[in-house]
C-alpha cells in the first residue's frame, strides 16, 4: 500500500483518499443524521464537485449543530480514519460559506452529480476550458458560483414547453449554442470568447424564472427571463467592467439587442450579438439533436488538467 501525503488543499474528490487530510469548498448536496456503531448521533454530509461526490462523516457535537444547508456551498475539512478495515473522512471543521467567500475556486466545483445530463456537464467543462481571456474565466465563474444560481443552472429546463423542456435542458440549450458559436470562423479569438460566455449566460435568468420540474416560480409569473440576466450577472459585470468596459458592453449588448421576443430595441451591431441569435434560434427550434456534442473520455483526467480562473 503506498504512503498517503499529509494533507491537500482544495483536491477533486475523485483524490482526497490520496490525502490523511483535506480542507477545501465543496457544495453541500444532502445531511443525513443517523446512530453511529457505537450508538452515538451523528449526521453523513454528501459532498460534490465536478469529479465525484463522497461522504464524510461528523461526530462533534459542536459542529453538528452548525445550520447547513443542502445544494451549498461549504468550507469542509476532514481527516482520514481507519475502522475495523474500513476507511472513512471525519469531519473536522465545517462552515456554511458566505457570498463573498467563493474568490478562488473555480468552475470544477459544481456539482456534476446533480446534473441531469452528465454529459452535457462534461462538454461545459471542456468548452469551459478552453476560453484563453482570464477576465472571462473569471467572470462566468463569479456569475455561475452566486448563492443559487449553479445547481439551478445544471436542472433547470430551457422552456415549459417549446425546446428543451426537460431538466437540464438550460444547459444543454446553451452547450449547444457554444458547439455552434464556437465554429463560426470570423470571429477573432477574444470574439469567440465572449460568444462562448454569452452563449452560456443568454438564458441565465431562467434560473429565477423556472424550478427544475418545469413549473413558473413566483418571480417567473411577474418578470421575463431577459430581465433578469443582466440582474443575476448585474454585481459580475461591474467587477467585469472596471478592467474592460468594451468586454462588459459587449456582453450586455449581445443579451439586450433587438430579438422577436425581447422588450429591447437595439439591432444587432456586433458580430458576437448577429451570430448568438442565429444559433439561439438554430438550437431552439432543431427537432433532434441527440448525440451532437463529441465524445471526451477520461474526463477525470480533463478535469484536472483545466485552468478555469
């Protein structure tokens, strides 16, 4: 058996029993209180990232009575322990994560387990990979790790009833849309770029406006989606916007120009904004595009290997 190293910070899942000891932010998906083997209280917390999700458990009185809640973030550390053979994380220390305690992590921790379609979560990640502007990595990690946003991302359908509607149909809608976007030869590499981000935040405000089970939220019976992309990305952009206001415009103008659905009146004046409303149209109204995305084995492997922020 080879010797495990001291401890890790923020590991993938997929490698914390590599570790004797790991610390990092990892989203909360379920709490589970049950009766020990030695018939004391105890609660399992299940956490996830985009390789894996596994258990650890919590035994300390004072950390069980932390109030955590399910498909959030959390700062977790564990220590690895051995039992009759059997090796298991026990839980160390614990907090809820507050809004502005996301600096740092990146877009390998959303919770792959939680998405309705696996692979459509493994192609995001990939063309995730590949955006070369850091201030764009940046800004779509800060917009999609928002206090519930992501896993409603990942669920959510992309209509009630026209394309799409089906859990994890959003993302699957705006996977879509960068496959295509992504093959549109005159765009220049930083165009490219931002019609990827677009393409995958065009329909953001859907997560306000839709429950995964294809029901109106409250919000979504008084206000239309496009109004509430740019309030969900709204704190992002400023951020965005300090270091290139001509990024940030660009990204505002291709979610606000002129469509047979929107409330706004500009046309179309960039090439980003001309092409994310062709392949939006394209994806929204293609019949059957099953198995259009391509296949990317290991994605372990890929996973460790992106650089998002």
């Amino acid at each position: 058996m080879k010797a495990l190293r001291t401890e890790s910070l923020q590991p993938l899942l997929i490698d914390v029993f590599n570790f004797k000891r790991f610390a990092g932010r990892y989203y909360l998906i379920s709490v589970v209180c049950r009766v020990d083997s030695h018939g004391q209280a105890c609660k399992v917390l299940t956490i996830a990232d985009a390789s894996t999700e596994m258990k650890v458990f919590c035994c300390n009185e004072e950390l069980m009575q932390i109030d955590l809640r399910p498909d959030s973030l959390i700062h977790v550390e564990a220590a690895l322990k051995q039992n009759m053979g059997s090796a298991y994380y026990l839980c160390k220390n614990i907090q809820p994560l507050g809004k502005n305690q996301t600096q740092g992590l990146d877009l390998a921790s959303l919770p792959r387990e939680k998405c309705p379609k696996p692979e459509v979560f493994d192609a995001f990640l990939v063309f995730v990979g590949r955006i070369q502007n850091p201030l764009l990595k940046c800004f779509l990690t800060n917009v999609l790790l928002q206090e519930d946003i992501g896993i409603q991302y990942l669920q959510c359908p992309a209509s009630i009833s026209h394309h799409h509607a089906y859990p994890g149909g959003l993302i699957e809608h705006s996977v879509e849309m960068v496959w295509d976007i992504s093959g549109v030869q005159e765009l220049s590499p930083l165009e490219k770029d931002i019609a990827v981000v677009s393409s995958l935040l065009h329909d953001i405000g859907k997560t306000k406006t839709y429950t995964p089970d294809g029901t109106l939220t409250a919000i979504g019976r008084l206000v239309d989606h496009q109004q509430l992309t740019l309030e969900i990305c709204a704190n992002a952009l400023k951020d965005l916007e300090l270091s290139s206001p001509h990024i940030s415009n660009m990204l505002r103008h291709a979610w606000t120009c002129y469509s047979p659905k929107a409330r706004f009146g500009f046309h179309p004046k960039t090439r980003v904004a001309r092409h994310l409303q062709k392949v939006d149209g394209y994806s929204a109204r293609a019949a059957d595009r099953e198995h259009f995305l391509p296949v990317f084995p290991d994605m372990d492997k890929r996973i460790r290997t992106l650089s998002f922020v």
